[in-house]
C-alpha cells in the first residue's frame, strides 16, 4: 500500500508541475525577475501551502498515518549558516538555468541535453555534499 | 485555461500529492531530499522514494500527453551553464536539506521558521541572480 500511495503521490505532484508551468525554464525565470515579474508561479505556492496548511490540521489530531506506524517530520528548528547558505547557492543555480529538483526530473522527458546534463550535474552535487557529511 | 489558473491548480495538485504522501505513508514530499536518498542509500528500505521519483515521470508524461501542454524549450542550451546550475542546486539543497518542496510547501504550510528562511534566501537569490544576469548580458 505504502509503495501505490509513493505512485500515486509522486504521478499527481508531476502532473501538477507540468501544469503549472515549473517544468518549463522561460517561466521559471520569469518569475524570479523583478523588472518584468511573471507572478503566475505564486500562485503554485499559494495553492499548495493552503492544501497542506488544512492537511497538518488533520496531522496534528492524528498519532499515525494511515499505512505507517508514525509520521516523519523533520524535528530540526536550528537556523544556521548551512541553512542559508545552502539556500542562497539553491536559489543561484534555480534563477540561472530556471529548473528546481522536481521539474528537472520531468525535464529528463523533454529529451534535451543540456537538461539532462543539469540532472545529473544536480545528482553529482547531492552525492558530495552526503560524503562530506 | 489562463496560465495564472493553470499555476493555481497545479499548486493545489502539488499540495493534493504532498497530502497523500503525509497522510498515508507519513512522508514528507522534498524532492530533493527523496532524490539523494533514493540513489545513495539502501534499496529496500527506500523503494517507495524510487516509486515516488517514477511517478514525478509518469504525472509529467500524462500532463503534456493528456492536457496537450506544449513541450517547454530550455531558456538556455550551453552545457556549462547547466553543470554550474546543476551543481548548484545539488549542492544548494542538500546543504540546507530542503528545495522548493520540502522548505517551500511542506515547512511554510506547517510554520516551521527555519523553512521560511530556507524559502527567503532561495527566492532573494533567485531574484538576485536574474537581475544581475540581466545587467550582464
């Protein structure tokens, strides 16, 4: 059950992406550009914060999920340096190239090589990080 | 349909699908986080974040294919800006343990401060980053 709910959950948040607009670049990068600002994108952020904003309410009334036996949710409130700087190197590379990790995944369809290419060069940057932890 | 409508909706299926992972299996839907460990570490254990990871495939295919949504053209061709991005946004996220996501939907929709900031400085940066590629170019 956990697994078709991992399908089902990962199919609808793709299928939102695409629709939204986050897979493609030119949008992406239009939203993040202050002197002709594309504000169609917050909306994307306003319609899942709100979703998710009534489904904690439900969470927090509950000890368990329903095909698990706890919930996992990060527990950490330290606000550090590799919080912000991770964020800010994040942020630089999202407004460079215009892809996030969940579109560059959908990217991969487009069949495009340098979308590839961010892909992979995202999973290279994964990985050194989780080494030098 | 207008693309203001078309983000909304999406938004609200992004938030639909980051609902079932939590209500039912407990999960919290950070890509990044669901992607780094779904390539490093053990297999069993992190199946369902394989099967979450071909589902981002199969949602993706089934919108252009269904909905028509044109197949976007990358703003940028060069391979060394995507190696730089690419890498940025890797290193980026897995620094600060959150993208878009984890920080931007499910920490904000909880009110967790610490998400805020993370979804602070990657839009600051962001916003930043344009400009200033702007003046450049």
């Amino acid at each position: 059950m956990n697994l078709l709910m991992a399908l089902i959950s990962g199919s609808v948040f793709g299928f939102g992406l695409v629709l939204s607009g986050m897979t493609d670049t030119n949008k992406v990068i239009g939203f993040l550009d202050v002197q002709q600002w594309d504000y169609d994108l917050m909306f994307v952020m306003v319609g899942a914060i709100a979703v998710m904003f009534v489904t904690y309410r439900w969470v927090v009334t509950h000890s368990a999920p329903v095909y698990a036996e706890s919930f996992s949710i990060p527990t950490h409130t330290v606000i550090d340096k590799k919080l912000v700087v991770g964020s800010l190197l994040f942020g630089i590379g999202w407004a460079l190239y215009g892809l996030c990790p969940g579109p560059s995944v959908i990217s991969l369809l487009y069949q495009h090589t340098s979308l590839a290419v961010f892909f992979v060069s995202m999973l290279v940057g994964f990985f050194v990080v989780d080494r030098v932890k | 349909m207008s693309s203001t409508l078309n983000a909304l909706l999406g938004g609200v299926l992004i938030g639909v699908s980051a609902s079932i992972l939590l209500v039912f299996n407990g999960r919290i839907a950070g890509i990044s986080g669901i992607l780094a460990s779904s390539l490093t570490k053990e297999i069993t254990q992190n199946l369902w974040k394989i099967v979450f990871v071909m589902g981002l495939l199969v949602g993706g295919y089934l919108a252009h294919y269904v909905l028509d949504v044109p197949i976007p053209t990358p703003t940028h061709d060069g391979v060394w800006l995507a190696v730089v991005a690419g890498l940025l946004v890797g290193v980026g996220t897995r620094m600060a343990s959150g993208c878009t996501s984890g920080h931007g939907v499910c920490g904000i929709s909880r009110l967790s401060v610490r998400s805020l900031v993370a979804t602070l400085s990657f839009m600051f940066a962001g916003f930043v980053t344009v400009y200033v590629m702007g003046a450049l170019s």
